[in-house]
C-alpha cells in the first residue's frame, strides 16, 4: 500500500503563489509522482508528473509558472506554484504510481486551492 498526504493548499490572491507537498508512505517503489487537479463541475487533469529519476512533465497550462520537484528520499513531491489564476482553483491531488506484482495507483485526499481575482 501506498498512503499520500498533502498540504499546502489555501486561499490566495491573483499573482500569488501556494506550494504543495505530498509526504508518501511505501512499502513498494513508486517511480513516478505527479499532482493533478479537478475544478468544479470539471474532470480531474493531470498538471505535473516527475520520475525517480527526476524527469518532469506539465500541462501546458502551468508551463512556466508551476514547478515540481522532489526530496533525496523520494517519498516527497512539491509543486511550487507561482503567478496563480483564478482558473487554477481546484482540488488539486497528490498520485503515485508503483509496481505490486502489477501497475497501481494511489491517490491523496486533496487539497482545496482558491485563487480569488
């Protein structure tokens, strides 16, 4: 099993920034971390993905202003995220990625980030 908890979120003004961390609990190797979002009456989006080998990937949306990083241990993902939109307020959730004998997934409880204009 894998357990992820996040924090960070909040509410915050147009232009602001908010970082996010997601402390991961394994007893299995994940080789990818990625946070993702859904905004209300939306379907959740992917917005940054990173690899033990610290590879990133992001939406182009975010390009440019968010950044996702993780710690020596690996069992911890940020995601800086700068010169928010109020487009960006969501419920944004931490994802692992691991082998137990097959491809799983694991998700976080979300964290509410609100962008106010």
């Amino acid at each position: 099993q894998v357990q992820l908890v996040e924090s960070g979120g909040g509410l915050v003004q147009a232009g602001g920034s908010l970082n996010l961390s997601c402390a991961a609990q394994s007893l299995f190797s994940i080789f990818q971390m990625a946070w993702y979002r859904q905004a209300p009456g939306k379907q959740r989006e992917l917005v940054a993905t990173i690899t033990t080998e610290g590879r990133t990937n992001y939406a182009d949306s975010v390009k440019g202003r968010f950044t996702i990083s993780g710690d020596n241990t690996k069992t911890t993902v940020y995601l800086q995220m700068n010169s928010l939109e109020p487009e960006d307020t969501a419920v944004y959730y931490c994802n692992a990625k691991y082998y137990a004998g097959r491809l799983c997934d694991s998700w976080g409880q979300g964290t509410q980030v609100t962008v106010s204009s």
